[in-house]
C-alpha cells in the first residue's frame, strides 16, 4: 500500500507496465475484502457499546451483575455451557471448511450441520437465560447493568443470527449444485466470521461476568472516572 | 493478478430484457446510481421546501399562521437530517459514486451488483419511513437535527412520540443501505481495477469517493449504536442516555444515565460526516478544475495524501462540537490542536486548486464556474472554522447564527456547488446531451451571490448574540432593531435562491429530450469515463475488451503533442503519433 502512495505517476513510466492489482502478490477475493470490512464495522459497533459501557459503568444507579456472592453472573456456569457451545459451533464449521478443501462432500454437509445445530442451540441458550435472568428479577430497564446484559447478548445473537443464514444460502447452493471447489470459499468466509463472532463474544463474557473493581480499573484507563 | 479474476472473469453477462429489470430491479450501477440521485434530489427539495418555511418564520414573524413554535422546530430538524444524510451523503456517495467508481477505474460494474440494488431500495425505505413521519400523530421530531436526549423523547418536544422513533429507525435503515453501498465502493476500488490503473492513477474523484467510503463505514456505526441505545430508552424504559428527572412535574422512570455520552457517540458519527460529505466534494471539484483550466492537478500525490490525512484526523476532532457540554480543559485543548491541525492538509488542497487555476487555460463554463464559486465558498467556511476551533472564541459564539453561517458556508453551500459542477459537468456522459448553457449561467450566479446574501449577513448576527434555533426573537434587549429588517433581507435571499433552484430542475428536464447533442469527449477529458465506446456508456461499459491504462488522468497540455489532452487509455506508441 505505502509503495502504492509513494509512486509518482506524472513521470515518464515504461509501458510495459501494467499495474493495477498485479503488485499484490496474494490474491485476495473481493468477498473476503468485503468481509474484512465488515469484521472492521461490527468490531467497531461492540467497541463503541463496550466503551459507553465502561463509562455508564460509573455512574452511582450501576449495579453489577457480577463480584458479590448473590449476582447471577457471579457464578456463570451457564455462560460457559452457552460458550462450550459455541465453540463446538465454530469447530464444525472449521472442520466442515478442512473437509471441503479435501473434496470430502459428506464431512463437508455433516460439519455445516453440526455448525448449525449448536448456533441455534447458542442461541436458544441465551434466551433460556435472558428468562431466568426476568424471572429472578433482573428486568430490562431496572438496572442499566441488566439493560446491557441484554444489549450485549441480543446484538451479538442478531449478527449470529446473519452467520447463520448466511450458511444456510451456502448450504442451499450445495444442495443444489453441489461443486465443491466453488462452495470451498464460501464456507470459508462463513467460518471466518463465525470464529470472529466467537471472539466477541469472549470478550463481552469477560466485560460482563467482571466485578465491579475491574469496570472501575477499566474506566480509569479510558479516563472515565468521575 | 488479482483484477483479472472479477474485472475479465468468463461469466456470462445477460443484458437485461424486461423493462422492469433494466430501469426498477436494476443491477445496473448506472441505473443504481440515477435512481439513488432522483430520491436524493426529490428529499432535497423537501428540504429546500422546509427551509424557506423556517426563514419566513424568522424574516417575518408572527406573519404565517401555520408555522406555530412546534412546526418550526420540526422544519429546522427535518432540513438538517434530511440535507446532511439523506441528500448530500445519498447523492455524491449513492449517486455519484456509483456512477463513477466503475467507469474512473476501468470495472464493467460494481463488483457486487445484487448488494448494490439492494443498498437503493433500502435507502429508499429509509426515505420513505423518515417521510412517513410527517403524517403520524403529533408530526416529525423537532429535537434539532442532532437530537439531543433527554428532551429528543421526553412529551413536551413535538414529535416525542411516533416522529422520533420513525427517525430513529428511518437512521438504522439508512445506515443499513449505507454499509451495503460502502462495502461495494470500497471492494470494487481495491479489487476490480483494471490492468494499469495504480492507485496513483486514480482520478481524484475515486480518491475522494474511496476515503470517504472507509470513512463512511466506520463513523456510521456511532450513529447506529446511538440511534439503538436512544430507541431502547424510549421504548422499553431503559436508562443508557436519560438522567433522572421530572418531566411535566412528573418524576419520570430514568435513573442516572447520561445525556452527554450521546453526544459523544453522535459526534464521533457527525464529525467524519462532515468530510464524507466533503472528500468526494474535493475529489470531483479537482478533476472538474483541471479538465476545464486544461492543466493537470497541482500536486497530485500531495492532493491524495491529503484526502487520507483528512480522512484519519476527523476521527479524533469531534468533541470540538460539545465545548460548550463541559469538558476537562485539557481535552478541550487537545480538540482544539487536533482541530487545527487539519486545517493544514485542507488548505494543501485549496492552494493546490488555486495553483492549478494559475496560468492553466481556463474555461468558463458552467461546471468550471461552480468550481471556482466552491473554492470562494469553502474558502470563507474554512475560515469560519477557525473561529469556532477555539475554546475561547467558540463558547461566546456557540448556539449563535455565527455557526448556522458556518457550517452552511462550509458543509451546505460549498458540496452542493461541487454538486451541481459534477451535473454540469458529466450531464452529457449520463444522456448525450448538454444542459443549456445561458440556463446554466444565471443558476450560477443567482446561486453564488445569493448564498453569499443569506450566509455572510449570518455572521454578523452571531456576533450579535442572536441565538439559533429560536422561534421567535421577541423584544430582547441586546439585539439591536436593525437586526430585524437584516432577518427579514435574508429571508428575501432565501426564498430567491430557493426559487432559482426551479431554473435547475426546468433544465434538467427540458434539457433530457431538447438539449444539445453532445460530442463523446465534449469537454476533452483524459479519465476513464469519457473513453467508453458509447456515449451514454451502455451495459457493462466496456463492449469486448477492457481498456488498458497507461499513464494518470492528467496528462492536460502535455508539450510537444499536437492534441491538449492524452487519455489514459492510450499508449506510448498512439502518443508518439501525435507529435509534431
């Protein structure tokens, strides 16, 4: 790219030379160009909740769900479970991907599926717990800690909810004509998503099972504390 | 090689039979881009429409029944939406950008149609759901077009109920279509170049599209995460932006959330949208300025580098919009540094256009014309900006018609000039005919004048104290009479150059079936777009073979060869040809 800035193209140049994209020694698809884009904009949309997070988090109404004995997440053996099953969501998926770059077609289906399967299970999963969260009390709007607990959980199961049809269309196209080689990209792309979706939601398992010590340790790094 | 795989890849291309594929479902960026300019255009005047609504109020109060307190401040916050997101950013990046990126680079079209379609007819739900506000109960929000919690939602704002929420949403739906769009711009200039086309070869007006592609991409998430929060705590109750407090002498449900972290979000969104609304706006007005002064851009390399340096430092200038919601002292200095610092690269470029004028050979024309009144415009914006980047000067100033006279010179007026240079400017590549030239003329100058006559007497109010987005001044003590008759001249202004903007559109129209038949090169461009083998360029652009590209766009007045202008398509061996 900084070669690319520091050409000077209003000398003489050898007309030989073609240009274009042919200095990029890999060649990268546009589709995965698109999806590191859009990796970039959905990373910046959690950024930005995480950071009002961090900021709303001091605030003197905050009352965390985690760091005392008696806080739901203080003990979130659910969210592990929840994040077991993810991660077996994103290994099918990876396997499926290894399988379709050895041509193996069964493997290959049997992977989207499992893939599938635990997504959905994921997401059934968080509901069961945004119920058992309503049902001892924790209501949307009656703590802002609860009301990013939800937040957090329904945006990260919205975008998985995109990851998931979007693996269905490819999953479809398979059904239909069944060229491997073709599909091989596609799933790969699925999987790179999913795997960043897994990352996120790493990362908001720590920033919500954290005590309240760690917000305030977190806030006064960004400058937050009031 | 990575370009050949998508710009000369063996799939069959079908040319659309169907009117209804060809002109409505349309893949086609052409198409995509004519479409998203009509609805950009169609909200615009609504805007116009508002404007002059709201200066009637102001140059002559208590004189029109229907505006009442509510419905002013709902104009004034469906002009500034509308204006800023759904007509500037719509038009020169939907609009405009489509319609270029393909051509300028050498691609037979954007590299993912059926996303591209998609991305307009989103929009157009985006537009139709904002519109849509206006017939619901209790009308559009009238928070002011930054809208501000707590008052945006609580009773008491007209438009707290449905009016709001239908903007919020209206936003998330834009942003959606934006992504989409952006996604494709950005792509299809990294990917779907054709053989030759360097980055550095890149007509000016991509450069400018592309950063503010990025730009677009990444500042329009702020918005969106606001916009959810914001629609949340109208909804259901929950307290992200809404304090504590009493509304109507009612305690309300809110605990202690914070209005301010709104403004922080919304602005980390509303500065980089004032330059992805500019960047594009810079990029054209350099390739308009050197195709009509027959002289290549003064500075290329610089001009690129510039857009990028503008384009990474409007991500950390934006709490200088909020130096009056209290701050450390210390980040209103760091604002204040950042803020001036980027006046630096900007006036690399206004020099740079300035010394590209210099002894070129210049053209009078219509879009030469616009171009010139831009650098006036932007000019005298700029300046303005200055002012307003201090702490100590801007908090006197802030709130007062010194900033509605800023931010119009700089962000109103000044695109929408490079806006109508663009029209002028490539009418005859979109249709094959000219606009009418005397037309042309006296819309320019009626626009220019006029908007000096509307925004330059502003300044002197805001020095005054005159406070914006009031209703009504009333009897106050310290603005003296004469400011009166001076609201009442800019209303007069106002409404002329409103008016003007209808010689515009008789134009457009009249000139689409009457116009003169224009040339393939009418104005003897170099870049890409003007080297179709039809004009209008058909489906897929390029007929057979893309074109190769051999040398930059601005290869103007090259000496030694007998024609003033070297396309970039043609190579070493036809130049040698030329000279005498």
């Amino acid at each position: 790219m900084l070669r690319n800035l520091l050409e000077k193209p209003w000398l003489p140049q050898p007309d030989n030379v073609v240009g274009g994209n042919a200095a990029v020694a890999v060649p990268t698809s546009a589709e995965r160009i698109a999806l590191r884009f859009f990796l970039a904009i959905v990373g910046v949309i959690f950024f930005l909740f995480t950071i009002t997070f961090l900021s709303r988090s001091q605030y003197p109404d905050f009352q965390a769900l985690a760091g005392q004995p008696w806080q739901p997440l203080s003990n979130p053996w659910q969210l592990w479970l929840n994040t077991v099953c993810l991660l077996l969501a994103c290994a099918s998926l990876q396997w499926a991907v290894s399988a379709s770059g050895k041509d193996k077609a069964d493997f290959t289906r049997m992977g989207i599926r499992f893939a599938q399967l635990f997504a959905i299970l994921f997401i059934v999963a968080q509901y069961l717990l945004w119920q058992k969260l309503h049902g001892l009390g924790f209501f949307v709007a009656s703590n802002p800690a609860n009301s990013y607990f939800y937040l957090f959980t329904g945006i990260h199961a919205l975008h998985l909810l995109g990851g998931i049809i979007a693996l269905a269309r490819v999953s479809l196209k398979f059904r239909q004509n069944g060229s491997l080689p073709k599909l091989a990209a596609n799933i790969s792309l699925c999987a790179t998503y999913w795997h960043f979706l897994f990352v996120i939601w790493l990362l908001l398992f720590a920033l919500l099972a954290s005590s309240p010590e760690t917000y305030r340790t977190l806030a006064a790094m960004c400058g937050f504390l009031r | 090689m990575a370009h050949v795989a998508i710009a000369d890849q063996e799939q069959e291309f079908h040319e659309p039979a169907t009117f209804i594929t060809k002109y409505i479902w349309s893949q086609d960026h052409k198409v995509i881009a004519i479409q998203y300019s009509i609805t950009a255009i169609f909200v615009g005047l609504v805007a116009l429409v508002l404007s002059g609504m709201m200066r009637l109020q102001l140059g002559f109060p208590d004189s029109f029944n229907f505006i009442d307190p509510s419905a002013y401040l709902q104009f004034v916050t469906m002009h500034g939406m509308i204006m800023v997101i759904y007509l500037l950013t719509a038009l020169l990046l939907g609009g405009f950008g489509n319609y270029l990126i393909p051509l300028m680079i050498g691609a037979r079209d954007m590299v993912f149609p059926y996303l591209n379609m998609l991305s307009y007819w989103t929009y157009l739900l985006s537009v139709i759901l904002l519109l849509a506000s206006f017939f619901v109960v209790g009308g559009p929000t009238g928070a002011g077009w930054t809208l501000y919690p707590p008052q945006a939602i609580l009773s008491g704002t007209p438009g707290a109920g449905a009016g709001i929420t239908l903007m919020l949403l209206s936003l998330g739906v834009f942003i959606v279509a934006f992504t989409m769009g952006g996604l494709n711009y950005v792509t299809t200039v990294l990917q779907a170049r054709t053989k030759g086309m360097t980055l550095m070869r890149m007509p000016l007006s991509v450069w400018g599209i592309f950063t503010a592609s990025i730009l677009g991409l990444l500042a329009f998430p702020a918005l969106l995460v606001s916009a959810i929060m914001m629609l949340l705590d109208q909804q259901v109750g929950t307290s992200f932006f809404m304090p504590a407090l009493l509304s109507l002498g009612e305690q309300t449900d809110y605990t202690g959330g914070s209005p301010i972290l709104f403004q922080h979000l919304f602005w980390f969104f509303g500065h980089p949208e004032v330059y992805i609304v500019a960047l594009p706006a810079f990029g054209i007005v350099s390739d308009v300025i050197a195709t009509h002064a027959r002289k290549n851009i003064f500075g290329y390399r610089m001009m690129v580098w510039a857009i990028v340096i503008i384009g990474g430092l409007s991500f950390i200038v934006w709490a200088h919009h909020m130096y009056v919601s209290g701050m450390n002292p210390y980040f209103g200095f760091f604002f204040a540094t950042t803020t001036l610092i980027i006046a630096v690269p900007t006036a690399i470029k206004v020099y740079n256009w300035v010394l590209t004028l210099w002894q070129g050979n210049i053209h009078l024309r219509v879009p030469m014309l616009f171009s010139i009144g831009f650098i006036f415009t932007f000019t005298h914006g700029g300046l303005t900006g200055l002012f307003l980047g201090n702490v100590v000067v801007d908090l006197p100033l802030s709130d007062t018609y010194f900033v509605v006279g800023h931010f119009h010179m700089v962000m109103g007026v000044s695109p929408i000039m490079v806006l109508y240079a663009a029209i002028y400017h490539w009418f005859p590549l979109v249709t094959g005919r000219y606009l009418h030239t005397g037309l042309g003329k006296l819309h320019f100058w009626l626009t220019f004048l006029g908007t000096y006559a509307i925004y330059l007497p502003m300044h002197y109010l805001g020095f005054l104290g005159v406070p914006r987005r009031y209703y009504a001044m009333g009897s106050t003590d310290f603005i003296p009479d004469s400011a009166e008759p001076l609201n009442a001249s800019i209303t007069v202004a106002a409404i002329i150059v409103g008016a003007v903007q209808i010689i515009f559109i008789v134009n457009l129209i009249w000139s689409l079936s009457k116009g003169r038949k224009s040339e393939p090169n009418p104005w003897g461009a170099t870049s890409l777009e003007w080297q179709t083998p039809e004009i209008p360029p058909k489906h897929l652009n390029w007929g057979e073979k893309l074109p190769v590209v051999h040398r930059w766009a601005y290869d103007y007045s090259v000496p030694g060869v007998s024609q003033d202008f070297i396309p970039q398509n043609m190579s070493e061996a036809e130049v040698e040809r030329l000279k005498t």
